[in-house]
C-alpha cells in the first residue's frame, strides 16, 4: 500500500497509522463500517430504473456490507473498491456466505486512482468516506465521471445543523443545509431523495463505540506499548459521536446525473 493510501485511510478511519496494523482486530466485530445500510438498501429499492443486470460501484467499500446487501437483495452486480487487504478479504468471506461471489468484485486499490479513469456505472456509492474528495462539490464532479447520464449518486453523510463550517480534521467538507444542497446540484444534476439517518446512527454509533472500546481493552494487554496510542483513538471515537450528536445531520442523499 502506498503511503498516500495508507494516510487516506487512516484518516477516513480518524485513527494514527502506526494504529492502522491493529484496525482490523479492533474493528473485528464490526461488518459494517460507519454507513446508514439499512436507509441504503430502501432508498435504492425506491429506484424503480434499476434492475437485477444493474451495475454498481462502491467506492471505499470496506468489508462489502454494503454491496453485499444490496446485491443479496436486488441481484446487482458489484464492484467494490478498497485499499485495505484485510477488509477485502473479509468482503470476500461474506460474499460467499451470502452466496453472491459470482456477482460481486472486490478490487484492491486507491479510490484517487480507479476514480481517475472513467466508468460507466448504473449507480456509484460513497458510505462513509466523508470530505475523501474535498467539498461535496468536488465529491459530486468525481462521481459524476463513474456513471452514465441517468445513472445515479448515493452519497452517505450529513451536513451542519447550526453552523457553515467545522473546525475539526476530517470535517472541512461539512456546510450548511442550503450550501450542501447547492454543492451537491451545482452540475445542474436532480436531488430525487434525501433520508435522514441521524436517529438510526446514533444508536449504531453507541453500540459500535462499545465493541470498539473491548477491542481496544483486549489489545492493550498484548501490546503495552500501544496504549496510548489505543487511548487516544478511543477518545476520538467517543468525541466523533458527540460531534455527530450535536452538530451534524445525517442524510443519505440519491442523486441523478442529468
Ligand atoms: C469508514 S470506512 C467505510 C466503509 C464502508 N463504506 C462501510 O460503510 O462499511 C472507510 C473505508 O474507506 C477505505 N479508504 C479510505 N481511503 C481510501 C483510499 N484512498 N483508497 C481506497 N480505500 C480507502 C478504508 O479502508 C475504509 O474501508
């Protein structure tokens, strides 16, 4: 992996890269990785354009969740984009006990890299990779390039309930209301849906921060050395879910490229 890779995600996993080794003990409990599914797997039910020969593109696709529940419940076919092995390989193994390898792809690469050519996708989905390509503006001139005209553009974030910026790493890309609509429409392409997940994630996000924190306990009695480091993700954990309760309202948004 490329030290530009492996910065990329350990910031969209807010953690240190010394850490980045131990991610997947302490996120072994965790299939899915910080997206609303559930809210996905509806919003893309209500897109009656798509059928079972539909292609979709999951870009930084983590464990498969995602792709693999979309394709377990509508037949498409997927290819998933991640940079992170053993994420990959876990996508792999579920794939199979979904019985839906034959229709999923799981590529090990940099999204900057498979985004720079490109495709022609029915759908492209970014879950949970925040500001990865700067402003949504940026985010949605990228995502634009995977997909046909008609295709569609699931985006899974949020925006500022209050205010029109954030001063926190990884959080730049957050605007208001107004200016996200307007970032994500700039291109002249149509908003057909927008779920609001903030109730559903904040639930999630509790539990996740409980199964992460036993990892981090557990892992710390095997590598002393690392507990500050494990302390100091943890905290980052617990400070995003307040950040995520208090300031950011979370939103699935379909886009279609006109
Ligand atoms: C927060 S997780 C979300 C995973 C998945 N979308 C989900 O919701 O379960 C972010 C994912 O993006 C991947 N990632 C971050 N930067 C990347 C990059 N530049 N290239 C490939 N994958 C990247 C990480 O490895 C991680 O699996």
């Amino acid at each position: 992996m490329s030290t530009k890779s492996e910065k990329s995600i350990a910031d969209s996993l807010e953690v240190k890269k010394q850490l980045l080794p131990h991610i997947p003990f302490l996120l072994q409990d965790l299939w899915v990785l910080g997206s609303s599914i559930d809210q996905i797997i509806e919003i893309v039910g209500s897109l009656k354009s798509l059928c079972p020969l539909t292609k979709i593109l999951d870009l930084g696709c983590g464990k498969g969740a995602v792709s693999i529940r979309l394709v377990a419940r509508y037949g498409f076919h997927a290819v998933g984009i991640d940079a992170m092995t053993p994420f990959l390989e876990e996508a792999e193994k579920k794939a199979a006990e979904y019985k839906v390898s034959h229709l999923c792809q799981f590529i090990n690469q940099d999204i900057h890299e498979y985004v720079s050519n490109d495709h022609d996708y029915d759908l492209v989905l970014l879950a949970s990779l925040g500001g990865i390509f700067g402003s949504f503006k940026n985010t949605i001139a990228k995502l634009r390039t995977q997909i046909h005209l008609g295709g569609f553009m699931i985006i899974d974030d949020g925006y500022l309930r209050k205010r029109n910026h954030l001063n926190r790493k990884g959080y730049g890309h957050y605007k208001n209301y107004n200016n996200t609509i307007r970032e994500l429409t700039f291109f002249g392409d149509q908003l057909i849906n927008q779920v609001d997940t903030s109730a559903v994630s904040k639930d999630i996000n509790v539990e996740y921060l409980s199964l992460i924190k036993r990892r981090g306990e557990e892992l710390i009695l095997k590598h002393r050395e690392l507990e500050k480091d494990i302390s100091d993700y943890i905290h980052l954990q617990e400070e995003e879910c307040d950040v995520l309760k208090n300031e950011i309202e979370g939103a699935s948004w379909v886009i279609r490229k006109d």
